[in-house]
C-alpha cells in the first residue's frame, strides 16, 4: 500500500515493475460472456492500473521520464482507451522537455476518443494541455454545443485549418 511506498521506494517500484511486466492484457479475453470471468478479470485490471499508477510516482520522483515512457507505451499498447496512460505519457514528454511530442499525442488521442467514443478530451486532459502550450483550450461554448460529428481539436488547430480552408475556397472559386 501506500505506507510500503514510503517506506521502501526502491522495493516497492522493484514490485510494482515486476507486475506491470506479468500483465499483458484482460484475463481470458475469450471468455466474454462468461460471466464468472469478470470479477477475476477487472481484479487484475485494478492491480495493473494500481501497479502503473504507484511505479510512475515513483519514477517521477526520480525524474525518470524514459521509463515512465517505456511503461506507459507498453500500457498503451494494452488498453489505448485508459486514459491515465495518455496522461502520464504526456507529462513524461513534457518532464524531458519534448513537448512537440507531447502535443502532437493530446491531438492524436483526443481526436481518436472523439472518432470511436463521441467523448471529449475530459478537464484533466485540457489542463495538461494548458500547462504544456500555457494557452486556454476551451473553445466558446455556443461552437460546442451545435457542432455534430465533428473533429474535435483545440482552437488554435481549428483557427489554423479554418485559415487554410478559406484560402483554398478562394483559388477554388
């Protein structure tokens, strides 16, 4: 638990490392119906999150952006849906300093939860946003309330891509 944590920094990651590395996705994934697997299914699942969440902590203390890299690549790879992943990716690419990077997954990931979700980027991922460009990211709420299956993306996107538009209307005709 958490006292662990504190107690022992070096043990407790050497686990949680140890775990992260043994999940490799949902128990029995062929089992989708069977309905005794869930219970046993989503235990895992919390011991996986908790073991990632605990391990990038820990290595956060440390400064060591390359292995929360590492591990949240890997984490991705599993469950591109969980969105902690995404943000703990993108603060360690902000941390090393690569925050083109980081920017150009906000854009990729929250294009991606638009597309196959219908979702939008949730606060937590827009204030990331915001510390990273030091830029607001709300667009006026009038455009988001009546724009249906669009592309969601951040104001200074749209604004460039509005720009672009205009331009090619205008050689168009």
């Amino acid at each position: 638990g958490d006292l662990y944590l504190q107690e022992n920094p070096t043990e407790a990651l050497r686990h949680y490392l140890m775990a992260i590395a043994l999940y490799k996705g949902d128990y029995l994934p062929d089992l989708l119906n069977q309905h005794w697997v869930f219970s046993v299914r989503n235990h895992y699942r919390r011991l996986y999150l908790k073991a990632v969440e605990n391990a990038v902590k820990l290595l956060t203390s440390k400064h060591a952006f390359d292995e929360i890299i590492r591990i949240c690549q890997a984490a991705i790879r599993i469950d591109v849906h969980e969105e902690m992943f995404h943000i703990h990716y993108r603060k360690a690419l902000g941390g090393k300093g690569l925050l083109k990077d980081a920017l150009l997954h906000y854009e990729q990931i929250t294009g991606f939860y638009f597309r196959e979700m219908g979702l939008k980027p949730s606060r937590e991922m827009r204030e990331l946003y915001n510390v990273l460009t030091s830029e607001p990211v709300s667009a006026p709420s009038a455009i988001k309330e009546h724009v249906y299956n669009a592309h969601y993306c951040e104001p200074d996107v749209f604004k460039s891509i509005s720009e672009l538009e205009h331009k090619r209307n205008e050689r168009s005709g």
